[in-house]
C-alpha cells in the first residue's frame, strides 16, 4: 500500500510541492498458508527415523494410507518432496534432511516447555527394577524423598530377582549388582562396597577365642553364609593371604537379606556389605567380628537403555547419588 503525503503550507511554486513525499509500506511475504497438524509433522519425523512408511504406521498405531496422506499434506504445503522411495522404503531428500532436523528441533523446544510449565501435581513415572535386598535395606526408607524432590516423581517399583528386558521396554531403570558387564545396555557405577564379617554375639563369642589361637583364619571353622556369588568371602580372604573355596558347610541364600538374617539367627558368619547394610546393622544384633575389612569387587550399578536422556530417568539416578551421600 503506498501512502501519499504533502504538506498545505507550502506555496505552488515550492519545489517540494512537485515531488511529493512518499512513503513505501514493505509488502509481507506470502504466507505458506495453513500450517499442518502436529501429528503431519510428528509422522514425517517417524517416517524418517523408521525409513519406511509401513514401520512407521506400526509405530504410529494407524494405517499406512493415513501415514501417507500425513507426509503428503506437508510435502504440499512445502511445495517439495521430502522422502525418496526405493524398493526398501524412503530415504529423506537433503531438503528433507535439513526440515526435518529443523522440526525436531521444535519439538524439542516445546518438550522443553511443557516440562518447564507441567503442573507438579502430575509426577512423571520412572520405572525401576531391583532385587529385594537392595528395595529393603537401601531404597525403601528414601523412596518418599526421591520421590517428593520438586519436581516430582512417581517411582512404580519392579522387585524381583531377575534382569528385566530393559531393551524391551520392561523398566526404564535398573539397579544391578555386578561388575557393570551388561551388553546392550548402558552401566553407570553407583553405589561401591567395603565388606567386613558380622555374627550374632553367640558365635562371635566363640570366634573371639578361636581367632586368639589361629586369627583370621578361624573364621573358616564356621558356616560361612553368602548369596548366589561367593566373589565376597574370596575377596576378603585373598586380602589375608588364605585361599577360599566353597564349603558343604557354608550355606547360600537367594539373595542378601537372606544372608543378614540367617546370621541374625545365629546360623553363621556373613559379610556386611557397607553402605548397603549400614541402617540394618545399626538396628540388629550382629556383632563385628574382625577388624579386616575390603573394597568389594562388586558394585550396585545404575543400568539403562542406550541414549537415555528422558529427565525424569537422568533425575532419579542424580538423587540416587545424592541421597548416597
């Protein structure tokens, strides 16, 4: 639109008045009319990374007309082919490439401000899988405090003794013990022991006396209780000089609170994993009964998908970590 203006006062013969002032409105760029739906620009994303349009209706949950109507809307509006076809399925054009990375930036932005702006009275899931032992000594008395940490969580717990198919969608977290050799999966070292053996005050009675005459070696004239690994009691007795092999006598248990309660019951000498069992031995019996004690080459790791990166799951284990002090 032009907008034509001069001024009154001047006389005719002004030159001014010959030449009027005119002002230039820059013309808006056309518009490339109605932007797709969010679901158009999601499925272009989803074929790209699936690079076929079948896969991404298995993905998407709809048909493959539908997927092909959706990329088709947003080629039309863009005026371009986004996606090469080939007998295997599509590839993105580097138009394409370059749009899609663009929008996969924007989702990325509005992901960024919904969770900024998501009302805290919806916590966001993790869920994670652990064995008993580490649910009752460890995780139980701190999961309110994780959990209520803005902002917050709901932790929906997979107790169990088995390695849950985290590649399989079964948890989004688990928490192992190990050496942190898991293929196919992501390992973050978590929470590193110190081990030294405990007994009820009956038999550390009698250790006391038998570890006067033969030290700590004694210990291997009592039942020695463990978990499915014996790396533990090796461990300890490598770091004394004694070899240690398996025993008729010894007994094995399922998993570790077993083991503390059998020696609760007096039925042997177990090792105290420390942290882990810090607040239960605090709380029972058992008495220490050598002042030896060794780095455990074992560990509690944190064990996720590859390329994690959902917040809720990256927060949980940085609280994990705090909360371990």
């Amino acid at each position: 639109m032009n907008m034509v203006h001069s001024s009154g006062s001047r006389r005719a013969d002004d030159p001014a008045r010959a030449r009027p002032v005119v002002d230039v409105l820059p013309v808006a760029a056309s518009a490339p009319g109605p932007r797709p739906p969010l679901a158009s620009l999601e499925t272009v994303c989803t074929v790209a990374r699936e690079g076929s349009f079948l896969a991404a209706a298995d993905v998407s949950g709809v048909t493959h007309g539908a997927i092909s109507r959706r990329v088709a809307a947003v080629e039309n509006w863009l005026g371009m082919a986004l996606f090469e076809r080939h007998a295997r399925g599509v590839r993105l054009t580097p138009d394409g490439q370059r749009f899609v990375g663009r929008i996969e930036q924007a989702f990325a932005i509005i992901d960024a401000a919904a969770d900024q702006w998501r009302s805290p009275r919806t916590p966001r899931l993790v869920r994670m899988s652990v064995v008993p032992a580490f649910a009752q000594l460890w995780l139980f008395e701190r999961q309110h405090a994780l959990e209520s940490e803005a902002p917050a969580l709901r932790i929906e717990l997979g107790i169990e003794l088995r390695n849950v198919d985290i590649a399989g969608g079964e948890a989004d977290l688990s928490i192992r013990y190990g050496r942190g050799n898991w293929r196919q999966l992501e390992t973050r070292a978590f929470m590193p022991e110190r081990l030294y053996p405990v007994a009820h005050p009956r038999l550390a009675e009698q250790l006391a006396k038998a570890r006067r005459r033969a030290g700590d070696a004694a210990l291997l004239d009592m039942p020695l209780l463990h978990d499915s690994d014996v790396t533990g009691w090796r461990t300890w007795f490598d770091g004394l000089g004694i070899p240690f092999k398996p025993r008729v006598q010894d007994r094995r248990f399922e998993d570790y609170n077993l083991v503390l309660a059998a020696a609760e019951a007096g039925l042997g000498v177990a090792l105290a994993r420390t942290p882990l069992a810090d607040t239960y031995l605090t709380r029972s019996a058992l008495v220490r009964v050598s002042r030896h004690e060794v780095d455990s080459q074992l560990r509690y790791h944190f064990v996720h998908a590859k390329g994690e990166s959902r917040p809720e799951v990256l927060a949980l284990m940085e609280r994990m970590v705090k909360a371990l002090g």
